[in-house]
C-alpha cells in the first residue's frame, strides 16, 4: 500500500508539473500506482490486486488530492525523482516476491520484478508527453533490475524473504539514488566512437 502511495505521488506531481485538471491528477495516479502491478498480475495469472478492493484507488485518489492541495506545481523536479526512486524500489522487489509465490522461475521473477517497477511510470510519462525512462539514459531500469535480483538471489541462498526483501529494495533505491544524486548514468551505443 506504501508503495502504492508513492508512486501515486509521483503521478500526481507528472500532472501538477504539466499543470493538469484534478482529473488528470486522479488518473496520472491511478496508473501510476497501480500500473505496474497490474501487467504483472495479468502475465502470471494472479488475480489483478486492486480489482476486488476500493482501498488502492482510495489511495491514488487520496494521493493525487494530496498533491492539488500542498500546490506541488511549486516542487521541483527532484521531488517526483525521489518519490519515484522509493516507489520503484519497493515494486521491484514487491513484484518479484508475488511472481515467486505463483511459481514463476527466478529469471522470469527478476522480469517480473522490473516490469512492475517500471511500467507504470512509463504510462505516466508517455500520457504527460515526456521521454519514457527506457528513451532515456540514466540509470533506472537497471536499479529495479538490481533491487529484484538481490531479492531473488538472496530468497535463494535461505535468507529470510523480509531480509532480502528489505536488502533489495535498498540495493535498488541506492543505485537509482546514485543516479539522482551523481548523474550517473549508462553509455548510449556507438559513445566510444
């Protein structure tokens, strides 16, 4: 739910920076906060998590009304990065924990894990108009790749599932803050040339 709350956020302030309608703010929420998980639920046969409960939307709702009311539009850009850095951390390893429970081999958990991590910031930033993050070179798919292997691994060696999860999601939120904070970022092909 946590993780839910924040990336929710993250949608919100995509609409506050394009200086967006309440709805839009409810809907950049929304997708943002639940879209991940709900790619993953349909690839592995889970029932979609939010479908049968009102308390997630409330929370995207709740988040994005949040954010109309603190007037986000006078945040500043890293406000959303950071947010969104907590949000991916967390899916990563969320969603690489809920493909291991329905059986999905450890390689297709990573995948899992990276797509849920990721996939509904890349709705967010294609409906605000602005470079989807895999368009773009800093590190961040590469840090919910982190934080979901380190958990799957770790799950593997018998460390406790909080333990590695706990380890992941750092693991992913600092390699992403590094990011942030360094602008470290991978080459583009043809960067030696």
């Amino acid at each position: 739910m946590a993780a839910v709350a924040v990336f929710a956020v993250s949608g919100a302030l995509a609409a506050a920076r394009a200086k967006q309608t309440i709805v839009t703010f409810a809907f950049f929420a929304a997708i943002t906060g639940i879209g991940g998980g709900t790619l993953r639920d349909l690839l592995i046969g889970a029932p979609v998590f939010w479908v049968g409960r009102s308390d997630y939307i409330g929370v995207c709702l709740a988040a994005a009304g949040a954010v109309w009311l603190l007037r986000a539009d006078r945040w500043q850009l890293p406000a959303l990065l950071w947010f969104d850095a907590v949000g991916m951390a967390a899916y990563a390893v969320i969603g690489a924990a809920k493909a291991e429970t329905f059986g999905v081999p450890p390689l297709a958990c990573i995948v899992m894990g990276v797509l849920t991590a990721s996939f509904g910031g890349i709705i967010r930033d294609v409906l605000a108009g602005e470079p989807s993050i895999l368009m773009r070179r800093e590190i961040y798919v590469s840090a919910a790749a982190l934080g979901a292997t380190t958990y799957v691994v770790l799950v593997a060696l018998g460390v406790d599932r909080t333990a590695a999860g706990v380890i992941g999601a750092a693991a992913g939120f600092g390699l992403r803050a590094l990011a942030i904070g360094k602008g470290v970022a991978l080459p583009g092909y043809g960067d030696e040339d």
